[in-house]
C-alpha cells in the first residue's frame, strides 16, 4: 500500500479521498433507506460485498420494496451493470497478474477506478490508481451501509439532504480533464444526447449502454504515444488531456 501512495501525485490521492468520501454519504444513506423499508440488515450487507455497485443496488432495493419479484430484481441490476464490461476493456491493462488477482480486480470495476484509471499516463499510475482507489473503496463503502443499516431510519429523508446528488458531482469532475481532447469531448457529447434522447423510451439502465455509440465519432487516435516508451514505465510528453499509455502494454 505504501508503494502504491508513493507513485502518485498528491492531487489524485486527494481526489481519492474525496470520492471515499461522497461515497460513504451515499452508502450510509442505502443501507439506512433498505433497512427502513423492511429489509433485513443482511441484505444490504450482502449487496454490497457481493455487488459493489451503487446504482444496481439502488434499483434492486427500489424494485423488491416496490413489491417487485427477486428476478425482476435481478434482472435491472445485471441491465445497470452491463455498461462496467466497456470498462473491463478500459482498465485491463491495470489487472496484470495471475488469474486470481485478475478475479478480485474485476470485482473492483466501478465508474471511480476507471475513471482515476484513464487520468494516469504511464502503467504503473494506472496500477496504482486502480488497486488504491478499488481497495479504499470497497471498504468505505461496505463500512458505510454498514453503519447505515445499522442506523435504520434515524436518517431520514436522504433526498431532502441531497445526498443523492453527491456522487455525479464528483464523478463530473473526474471526467472534466479528459474532455480537453477534442475526440474525447464529441464522443462524450454525442453519448450524452442519446442517453437522454432514449430515457424516456427504454427501461433503466439501458440508455447508459446506447451512450456508447459515441464512440463511433471518436474518431481514430493519432500517433500521440511516445516511440521510445515500453515496460520502463517513462511517460509520454504527448498532448494534455489525452491518456498515453505505454506501448507494450495496448498490444
């Protein structure tokens, strides 16, 4: 762990922070909202450990305390998570390793470790940015609806504090650098008109998974990597805002 806090910049491990952060206020306020609508405390317990996705869990408690079935249920948090197997891809490089460090990695794919994955240019950042930020996640996170569920409804009310609204802002502000690129930006745009455009017409989730047609007009990324770079883990003097990664390891 001390490896991993000395090869990044201060900044990220802020960021980091910040994001643990934002994301305990909205796992207490799950566990609170679960627990106050009936479920047993394991419940979200278990969605937590074996999930570890904010937005599916959401859907799975709204769905079964609405009177929904367990496979209804099931079915919308697999539709919301369909959209972390693009960020599979993204981050796959970071999961080196033998096959079972690869395994628990994956259960470490969320929106925040992909995004802190594409800030960094050079693999060993990424390494470091996914593994700090997926570990210190995990156990905020389960801490936190821990301790939400164990308060109950002492919450109360967790829209009327705006929590709801924490974990976007701060997801915005991950993604804000990288839309410097032009590319980058088009792509961004093009999937945020389509999401919205078809909100209203598919059921939850998929919107999230037909934003991914922009990166049809992404366009085809230039010759932005450094020639020398390979497993040295040099960084590229390339264009700001645009995530270099080394040569080897995009082969």
């Amino acid at each position: 762990m001390r490896s991993l806090l000395r090869t990044l910049e201060r900044a990220t491990l802020r960021d980091i922070a910040l994001v643990c952060l934002a994301d305990a206020l909205v796992g207490a306020s799950f566990g609170a909202i679960s627990v106050a609508g009936g479920l047993p405390l394991w419940v979200p317990v278990a969605l937590s450990i074996l999930v570890f996705a904010g937005g599916s869990q959401f859907a799975v408690v709204g769905v079964v305390l609405s009177g929904g079935g367990v496979l209804a249920a099931v079915a919308t948090g697999l539709v919301l998570n369909a959209r972390l197997l693009p960020f599979g891809f993204t981050v796959a490089d970071a999961l080196d390793g033998p096959w079972w460090r690869r395994l628990f990695g994956a259960q470490l794919i969320t929106d925040e470790t992909a995004a802190f994955v594409l800030r960094q240019d050079t693999g060993r950042r990424r390494r470091a940015a996914f593994w700090l930020c997926g570990l210190a996640l995990f156990v905020v996170w389960n801490v936190s609806v821990l301790l939400g569920a164990l308060a109950g409804g002492l919450i109360g009310d967790t829209d009327a504090l705006g929590l709801d609204a924490a974990f976007p802002a701060v997801l915005l502000a991950l993604v804000l650098p990288s839309l410097a690129d032009r590319r980058t930006r088009t792509a961004a745009v093009v999937g945020a008109v389509v999401a919205v455009a078809a909100t209203p017409f598919v059921p939850a989730g998929l919107p999230v998974l037909l934003a991914l047609v922009g990166l049809l007009f992404a366009g085809r990324p230039g010759v932005g990597m450094s020639e020398g770079a390979s497993g040295s883990g040099s960084e590229s003097a390339g264009r700001p805002g645009v995530v270099v990664v080394e040569r080897e390891e995009v082969r």
